[in-house]
C-alpha cells in the first residue's frame, strides 16, 4: 500500500484511497494475513482473523494522512495525538471485518456487470464522456496498479456498500413525519407552573434520636473508613534502555544515535528484558531493591492510596494499578504481580504501610444522618403534595387548584416555544411539549421532579401551524435529515450488535506498543 502514498491529488488517486477506507478488510488486512512473515505481532483478532501490528501501523498512518488532507497536518498530528486515536482506528477495522464477514455469511454478490458499470462511470477512465479501455489500463499502471487488484477492491466495496444499505433502507421517513416534526418545532404553547419545594416539608421531616440510631445501626457498612495503603513501586519501559543503561549488565542493547533506530533499540531491548524482569520481580519477594538495582530503577513512594480511588495523574490513575497496591499478594507483604500499563510500561509494587478500615463513631455522623433522612422524608411529602394537587386540578379541571388556594405562586408562560423556553428546566419543557394539546378547554396537566422540588405544570393553548402551510422543499429537507438520523443509530446498533456477537480479543500490551512506534 506504499504506492498509494505518492499518489498526489489525482482524481483517481481520491477513489482508490476511498476504497481502501471500505475494502481493507479483502485487501489491506488479508494482505497482511497472508503475508510470509514467520510471527507477526498481533494486535487484536475477530473471529480467529487476526490484525497484525503491522496492518494497525498501516492504517494508523492512512488516516492521520487524510485528516491531513481535510484538516492539515498541524490539526491532523493533534488529532493523532490523542490516546482514543489508536482506539478508534483499531475499532475501525474490527468494524470492517465484522461487515466483510457478515458480507459473506449472507453471500452477497456483485455482478460482473455492475462492477463494469461502476469502472465505466468513473470519469478518470473516461475519454470525451466514453470510457476507454486503454485508458483504464494506462490510469491504473501509472498509480502501480492491475486491473485485477483495483477491480477486487471495488468489487469489495461494493460488496460492503449493500450491507450497509441496509440500515438505511430501514431508516425512510416518510412527508408525514417530516411534517410532524415541522410543527412540531413551530409550536408555540401557554404553560402555567407550580413548584413545590422539599423544604417546605424539612421542619416537619426532621428525624427523631430514636431514628437516627436506628439508621446508623442499620448502615454501619456506608459510615466505614475506606482501607489506605503506602506503596513503594517501580516503573519499567523502553525509556530505561535507551543507551542500553537500565538493562543487567549482559543485557544491554547497543542503541543507534539515529532516533528512529535508536528508539527502536531501546523498546527492542525492553521486549527482551520482560520476561527476566518479573522472574527477577519474583524470586525477590520481599522487596523492590533488587530489581531495581539490576533495571538502575528509582524506587519511588505512592504516598497514602485510598482503596477504589484513583489518583489524578501517575501509573495509580490507572484502575488496574490501584487494584494491583490492594491485591492480596501485596497486603501480605511481598511484591506483585507485574501490570502492563496503558502505555506499555511495567509496574511492579511492594507494601509500605496498611491502615485499615475503621467504623466512625455514631457523633461523627449524627449530622450527617440528619440532614440525609431529613431529605428523604422531605422529599416523600413533597411529591405527596404534589400528586394530591394534580389530582384535585385534574378532576376538578382548574390551573387554579394546582396552587392551593395560594399557597404555592402560580407561574404563567405566554407563547412558550423549543427555543425561547422563558426559564423553564429543559426536562420541564420537554415535558411540556410532549404533553397532549388542551381538550375542550381542558388543561393538560402533569407533573415532573426538579431540582430539590416537584414541578406541576398545565398547557392551556397550544398554536401550531397548519401543515399545509409548509414548504415542500422544507419538507423534503426534513426527511433527509431524519433519514440521515435514523441512518447512522441503525448502522452503528447494527455494527453493535455484530460485535456483541462475535470473538474479540485485543492484545493491549501490543497495542499500545504498535500505537507507539
């Protein structure tokens, strides 16, 4: 696939690297696949097909390549910067290969004639509007292709192009629906609210002694001190053997002063100490000291590490590193088990000091428990109030029993729309234009949680527009839209589910290794 990079910007240049963004699963991965390599590095595997590092590296370097063409190299180098960069593309083509393979579980075809029909309609192929046989030939041997190679990948394409119709023909959105959600975003709506508040109730909620004991009794897990551990650890990683420096003494590699091969060297030489590194690790169970003698390695201190809470930065921001100070191994006083890191490295870690998880003491928490049955009750009288009222105005229909008889304000919203809110909580207006318009003067009337407080609300007046008066180029714009909508949430609960039902499994040692280099 080197030979797509000197392509330019040639038209035909264009498509072929838009089909390879459709066809790398038949001609860029399988490429690899079945490729003479003895023991390639693999990164993931779907259903047995595997991903070498080196189809992942290829692909990496194609798409930071067309960000650049569309958002130039500055934007593109950030971009691929990014740690879910490498993620996605991975994901990327573990997406292609499920549709290849579902592709073929369905045995979809594409006929020699259409195949023909797509060459012919390409006009780079093309002379004076005809397609020309020898200048398809010419074309295709200019950029370093046969006929036959090009022809399988868009055969490919083509191929992935009808499954992933599918979703699409699911997605149609008919004028009616395109209509409804023209009204529907031109609606204007008169909204009257009542809010009753939960500390309208606190007084009256407030818990007695006898409660509060009876709580803390009852909870004594939630008032426990989390258990917090000290930790020395050690941090191992191609940047320890650059120069050969932090390899044992028959060990060290000899680095070139070129950074590429130098770099190279050094994670080279990394590869080749892991497996020593934790028979080391492990036949010095009782302390760092060793191994970071033999590795020139900084024994460094955590600090207090709070079990279930990660730190913000360093290797202890990493869920698994804090699982790792709390393991059993390390809380019996000998060194862990060696952890690959997001980034490749090893971490390895040995106890300082344990302290354990103690209970607090019933005044500690006193207040504490207070306030959270406090609100609790508050709350259950409030929505009681609040389901009482909008009964009473229901039944009665009248906005004006929402208040009773004063006691909470009514507030009145004139010509309310999804745009111009007037203050209303965006789950109030959404409630409230989901509400059912006004019935023979009747009010709709409902009722939704706020913050801290219940929200009655009744629409009065809904004034929509007829949908005769809509423009059917508007229309017909909608129903793109909604399709394009629709469109996109099938195809990805479609790859979704192909997914869920396949065999996944990502190497993310190599991973992060591969995304690396």
């Amino acid at each position: 696939m080197d030979v797509f990079r000197n392509m330019g910007q040639s038209f035909v240049a264009k498509i072929i690297m838009a089909l390879i963004a459709l066809s790398f699963v038949l001609w860029g991965v399988s490429g690899y696949f079945m490729s003479g390599s003895s023991g390639p590095t693999v990164v993931a595997s779907v259903n047995g097909h595997k991903i070498t590092a080196a189809v992942f590296q290829k692909r990496l370097q194609e798409t930071q390549e067309r960000y650049s063409q569309v958002f130039g190299a500055a934007t593109a180098s950030k971009m691929a910067a990014h740690p879910g960069f490498s993620e996605d593309v991975l994901n990327g083509l573990i997406g292609n290969i499920l549709l290849g393979t579902e592709a073929a579980r369905l045995s979809l075809q594409v006929p020699d004639s259409a195949l023909a029909k797509k060459i012919e309609a390409i006009p780079a192929f093309q002379k004076k509007g005809e397609f020309s046989k020898a200048q398809y030939q010419a074309v295709l041997t200019s950029h370093g292709m046969t006929p036959a190679q090009f022809e399988s990948m868009l055969r490919e394409s083509l191929r992935l192009q009808q499954i992933q119709v599918i979703p699409q023909i699911v997605a149609h959105a008919s004028n009616q629906a395109a209509q409804e959600v023209w009204g529907w975003s031109q609606e204007y709506r008169d909204i009257s609210t009542v809010t009753i508040a939960d500390a309208h109730f606190a007084q009256q909620a407030k818990p007695d002694e006898a409660a509060v004991k009876a709580f803390y009794q009852q909870h004594l897990t939630e008032f426990k001190l989390p258990t917090q551990v000290e930790v020395q650890y050690i941090v191992l990683g191609p940047q320890d053997f650059v120069g050969g420096a932090a390899a044992p003494e028959s060990a060290a590699a000899t680095a070139d002063t070129a950074s590429g091969v130098h770099n190279q060297a050094a994670e080279n030489a990394f590869q080749a100490q892991v497996e020593n590194f934790k028979d080391r690790l492990f036949s010095s169970p009782d302390g760092l000291q060793s191994v970071a003698k033999a590795y020139h390695l900084q024994i460094t201190n955590s600090g207090l590490l709070t079990e279930g809470k990660v730190l913000a930065s360093g290797p202890f921001a990493d869920p698994k590193a804090l699982e790792l100070a709390f393991s059993k191994a390390v809380l019996a006083g000998k060194n862990s088990k060696v952890l690959t890191l997001k980034n490749g490295n090893l971490l390895a870690v040995h106890l300082l000091h344990y302290h354990p998880g103690t209970v607090q003491a019933l005044h500690a928490v006193e207040d504490q428990i207070i306030a959270r049955l406090t609100d609790e009750k508050a709350l259950q009288l409030a929505k009681a109030r609040a389901q009482t009222l909008l009964a009473q105005a229901q039944k009665a229909a009248k906005v004006g029993v929402l208040s009773d008889d004063g006691q909470y304000p009514l507030q009145v919203h004139l010509n309310v729309t999804r745009k111009d809110a007037q203050g209303l909580s965006p789950a109030l207006l959404n409630a409230a234009f989901l509400a059912p318009a006004p019935q023979h003067q009747v009010p709709s009337m409902g009722m939704i949680r706020g913050d801290n407080a219940y929200i009655l609300y009744a629409v009065t007046r809904v004034m929509a527009p007829a949908p005769a008066a809509i423009n059917p180029k508007v229309t017909a714009e909608i129903r793109a839209s909604l399709e394009e909508q629709r469109g996109r949430l099938l195809s990805a609960a479609y790859l979704s589910d192909l997914r869920q039902h396949a065999k996944v499994k990502i190497n993310a040692t190599q991973l992060a290794q591969a995304a690396r280099q």
